[in-house]
C-alpha cells in the first residue's frame, strides 16, 4: 500500500497579517507590563511601609545592618558629588590593593 500524504492547511492572508502585528507589538507590551509591575511592586511597599503599627527602630537596624551609617555623612547638603567621589575612589583604591591579589 503506498502512504497517502495529507496536504497541509493553507494559512490564509488573515492568519499572517494577525501573526505579523502581534509579532510588531510583542516587545512594546512587553515593556509595558514589566513597567506595570514594578508599579504594583512599589505601591505594596509603599502600603507595607505606611501600615500601622509603624516600627522605625527595626527600619533603623535593618539600615544598620546593610552599611548605613558608613554612607550617612555623603548625603550632606554641601559638596555630594565630592563626597561621591571620594567613597568611590576609596573603594577602589581597597579593592586594588586588598582584594585583588587574593583572587
């Protein structure tokens, strides 16, 4: 018996026109929705953060704990970007000197 072979289906006009501008607005809906979550993202932290009962000492530990107070005199009103600059160089020069001949 010989193998009957089924034709394919045509895809009609419609079919790739609909396929092409979804294909068009794939990455800008994309975007989108990522920058719409970050949204919902940020007003659940906003709603968590203003929620009673408000407990600005763990706040303040947990800033402690990530490196605060080392970074808490850069932020003064008179020359940030000079201070900026020095805690980067200050990095750096701890990085290259420390840090790198231990890797």
């Amino acid at each position: 018996m010989a193998e009957q072979t089924v034709p394919a289906a045509r895809v009609s006009a419609w079919s790739r026109l609909v396929g092409a501008v979804d294909a068009l607005w794939k990455p800008p809906l994309d975007a989108i929705e990522t920058v719409g979550a970050h949204l919902v993202l940020l007003g659940q932290v906003i709603f968590w953060t203003l929620r009673r009962p408000f407990r600005a000492r763990v706040f303040l530990e947990a800033a402690d704990f990530v490196g605060f107070p080392a970074y808490k005199w850069l932020f003064g009103p008179p020359g940030v970007g000079f201070r900026a600059g020095r805690i980067f160089r200050l990095h750096q020069a701890i990085f290259t000197l420390v840090l790198r001949p231990l890797i």
